[in-house]
C-alpha cells in the first residue's frame, strides 16, 4: 500500500498553499539515479521531491539491504536536500539532510521481507517537503 505525504518544515502548518507551490522552479531536466548506494543495488522505486519536482529521491535494494539516495534535477546549484529510510514498525529514521549541490544519500536500512518508508527532500524554501511512502519487500 502506498502512502504519500507531504509535511512542512520549520513548525509550519500542513496544510500548504498554492503560493508556497510557486516558489519552486520547474527543473531543468530530470534527476537520474547515480550509483551511489553502490555495485549491486537496483533500483525498485522512485519519487519526484520539492514539490514540483526539484529532484528525484530513489529507493534501491540489494540482498536485503534497502538504500535511499535524493538527487537535484539541478546539479551544481546548491540546495537543501535529504534522504530518508526506517523500518516501518517501530524503526528511527536514518538520515542525510544538509545542503548538497548533487545528492543526499546514501542512507541504508537492513530489511529483508519487512516494510520500509522512505523518502526524499529537496529545496528549503519557507518549506521542507518530505514525501514517503511504504515500501514492503
């Protein structure tokens, strides 16, 4: 089952407008996965993060080792980015978030046959957006 959220940084309401929604800028061209979890992991999902899809967050896998990584659809530009993953059930989040000019990432969960959520954050502009989903494997 796939859940998406979306959460405002900073103590800020939930609940975003369309205003907040214009700050961002259209990407210049898409995010691709770049290898950064390593040889061997394939990727299983991904996620447009930043709200209009200032960059890609990507989960991958390999032999029961589940890895997240939050790539700019505009490398060189520096920008706040994170890369979050946890177990499901009771896990804490393991994460990377500071300001990046590639990619956030990797962060690494060990989860064979368990859920996992996951995301990616990209661009801090009054807001942070996060958005996650269950992964179950």
């Amino acid at each position: 089952m796939k859940l998406r959220r979306k959460l405002a940084g900073g103590g800020a309401a939930l609940a975003l407008t369309a205003a907040a929604l214009a700050v961002t800028a259209a990407p210049a061209q898409a995010a691709a996965y770049n290898g950064a979890c390593g040889s061997g992991y394939r990727v299983i999902d991904h996620l447009s993060v930043g709200g209009t899809g200032t960059g890609t967050a990507y989960l991958t896998y390999n032999n029961g080792w589940n890895c997240v990584v939050t790539v700019s659809n505009t490398p060189g530009q520096r920008d706040w980015m994170g890369a979050q993953i946890e177990l499901s059930k009771g896990g804490n989040w393991v994460e990377d978030a500071n300001y990046y000019t590639k990619f956030a990432g990797p962060v690494y969960v060990y989860a064979p046959d368990q859920c996992i959520d996951w995301g990616g954050t990209v661009g801090y502009k009054g807001v942070v957006w996060l958005e996650w989903e269950d992964h179950c494997g």
